[in-house]
C-alpha cells in the first residue's frame, strides 16, 4: 500500500474525485490520497459525452457552469495538461409546449452574462441547412460550448493533484467507512485500513454501498444510459456542431473524425436502474435502431450512415437530477459528493473546488453549496428551475 493514513481521503478515481484532489492539494489539506477501484475514469466518466455548456435553468448551475466553461476554454494555465477541448458551438431545438420556458431561460442566462442566442427555424435553417426544423418551434444557440475528452480531463487532473504533493492509488477497492464516536477515523480496504481525518466519498452510483452501513442512504438511483455511434457519410462531413434535440430527446455530438455520437434523454431514456457493477457495457439492438430513427429525422443525411456499435453507461441520477455536495448526517468529517445525473463533467473544475472548501472550511467562498444539500429532498425543497422543459428527464 502506498500509504496508511492520510488528512484527506478521497474515494473515486472520476472526474469529480481527481478534481476535489486537486483541489484539496492547492489548498493545503495536507496528506491526500485519492484511492480507486479500478483505474482513473474507469467508471461512469470515461464514458461521458464530456460536453461543456453555461446554459442552465436555475442561477446557481449557470453561475457554475460559466466558471467552469471558463476553465475549459483556458485549461493549460487553469489545471495543466490537456483536457482536449473543442470549442463546436452547441444547438438547442424545443417544440412549441417549450417555446414559453424557452425564452424565459434564454433571457435569464444571458441576464447573468451568457452568450446565447434565441433563434427561429428560419435562423436555425441558416446555422445548419442539413437539419430538418419540423416540430421545431424554437432554437438557441451557444457558440462558445464544446466538448473535452473525458479521459484526458480526468488524468489532468490527478496529475495536477500530484504535482501539489497528492498521492493516488489505484486496483484498491474501499469496503467501508471507518468511524469512532461518531467521527470517521479512516476507510477500510481490500488491502487494509487506511487512517484519515476526512472523507469525500465521490463515488456516482456506488454512493449508497458506503452510506447505507453508516444509516444514511441518499436519494441516488444507477441509471443505465445508452450512447450509439454513427459514421457520418460524405453529405454530413461537415456537421460539428453539438445539436441538443429536446422534440426527440437525442443529442448529437462529433467524435473520433467523421463519427457522431448520439445519445438520449427523454424520460424513457432514463428508465433502466441497474446494479452499477453488472450492466450491458454495449448498446442495445433497439436502441442502436432508436437512436439511429431520431438522427434520421433530424438530420435526414443520416439515413446513408454507417453504425459503427454503441456503449452503455450510467447516470448517478437524483429526484432532481442535480448532485448531493455535502457532509453527512450520520458521520462528522465525511463529505458527499455524488448524485451528478448525467451533468457532473461539465461542472467538475467547480464542484471540485466547492467540495473541497467545504471540507476544509465548512462553506464555499462564491456558490451557495448548500443548495446540494442533501436534505433538500426531504424538505421538498428541490433544486430546479422555474421554468422546467417538458419531456425531458435531464434538465
């Protein structure tokens, strides 16, 4: 074992793990060792769509989500490293049951400075003469998001949190949280007890299987997701920008050269609970052919393109569908930070830092952390926006 004891152990070798490492390492914690299962972005991260966007419902996820986008755009000064991000634009198609909540958002996220755009379909047929506009009532467009690699962004990351002294241990599984009168002492292993002072336990979908034993359980639900990938023929070459299709719940984004990958977010998209450690790794027959239908639609050029197999994943999916960053109920010096619902790469170089100055200073500086609190489930009081869009599981 590379080390026995530790001021903070952090356990989940994601992205928002390695960025609360990191995090805590700048911040002078101390001795802090990220232990993983498997290897880093071994789990829900490195299957990612890793799309980086500022538009959000609520003021306090565009706030974030601005910082955060902003991080992206200036990574190597930011973090060090390559996250590989790539600045596409993104798209973002409603109906007319939408067009309201639309345009109420619209006008809120630029009000708090976001650079977004509110189109009609005459605007968006110019933007992307290839997409077919039926059933769309509305669009907004976003020029400065993009996409990062998930697996580079997260090694990034770790590898900042080394530089400042991190230590980082992988193939160690954590069995269970440590405590003593009330207080955690440390984690135990398969490869033996580790001490600590603190904990973060940023496990996704796993969160419960640590939290239960201790009589706390979180509203974190695994979600098995879907994600197809289709080489686009000579006629959509040129397609790169990231399209968000709320009438048909897909979302499409480059990958890989001429590849695009296209994913789903409707409610029945989001249905699948699983156990985290035996779900279908490859996509489904009928949703390969689903997914492949709603990008036929849209994009009619699809219709000549070659399906190049698909992947599942999961989503750690809360009530609604924002993450629990937070100590725990139960155990004085341990930290939540799980319940991300499909949204937790975009934010990471934010929560990281709210996870961590949370640990270390019981709040954080700039965002009201405890709009994440785990509580607000049971007091009804739900993070979400005011103008919520319909037929959309993931907001």
């Amino acid at each position: 074992m590379t080390s026995q004891s530790a001021n903070v152990v952090v356990i989940g070798g994601g992205v928002n793990g390695a960025s609360t490492a990191m995090h805590l390492a700048r911040m002078g914690a101390g001795r802090v060792l990220l232990v993983e299962k498997g290897h880093l972005a071994g789990g829900a991260s490195g299957r990612s769509g890793a799309m980086v966007r500022e538009h959000y419902l609520h003021p306090t996820l565009v706030r974030m989500a601005q910082e955060a986008s902003a991080i992206f755009h200036n990574w190597q000064d930011a973090v060090g490293g390559d996250a590989r991000f790539t600045q596409t634009g993104r798209l973002l198609l409603w109906g007319q049951n939408d067009a309201d909540a639309v345009r109420a958002n619209v006008a809120m996220n630029r009000s708090l400075g976001v650079e977004i755009e509110l189109l009609t379909p005459s605007d968006i047929a110019e933007i992307l003469p290839i997409l077919n506009t039926e059933g769309v009532a509305v669009g907004a467009y976003e020029p400065n998001s993009g996409y990062a690699d998930p697996m580079a962004t997260t090694y990034a990351y770790a590898q900042a949190a080394q530089d400042r002294g991190a230590e980082i241990l992988t193939g160690c599984a954590v069995t269970g949280i440590r405590t003593a009168g009330g207080k955690v002492v440390g984690v135990d292993t398969d490869d033996g007890p580790i001490e600590a002072d603190a904990v973060v336990a940023a496990t996704g979908p796993w969160v419960n299987r640590l939290a239960a034993p201790l009589g706390e359980t979180l509203p974190v639900t695994p979600i098995r997701v879907q994600m197809v990938h289709l080489r686009r023929p000579p006629s959509l070459e040129s397609l790169d920008t990231a399209v968000i299709d709320n009438t048909t719940g897909a979302y499409f984004r480059t990958n890989a050269g001429f590849k695009t990958l296209v994913g789903g977010e409707a409610p029945g998209d989001l249905e699948e609970v699983v156990n985290p450690d035996a779900f279908g790794l490859n996509a489904d027959h009928d949703t390969i052919t689903r997914y492949w239908d709603r990008a036929r639609f849209r994009f009619p050029g699809f219709a000549a393109a070659t399906q190049m197999g698909g992947y599942g994943s999961l989503y750690d999916m809360t009530p609604d569908g924002n993450p629990v960053l937070d100590k725990s109920a139960a155990v004085e010096g341990l930290y939540w930070a799980a319940g991300f619902s499909g949204h937790g790469f975009k934010l990471s170089p934010v929560t990281g830092r709210m996870v961590a100055e949370l640990v270390m200073h019981g709040e954080c500086k700039d965002h009201p952390v405890g709009d994440f609190r785990a509580g607000r489930f049971a007091e009804g009081d739900l993070l979400t926006g005011d103008h919520p869009y319909e037929g959309r599981a993931h907001q």
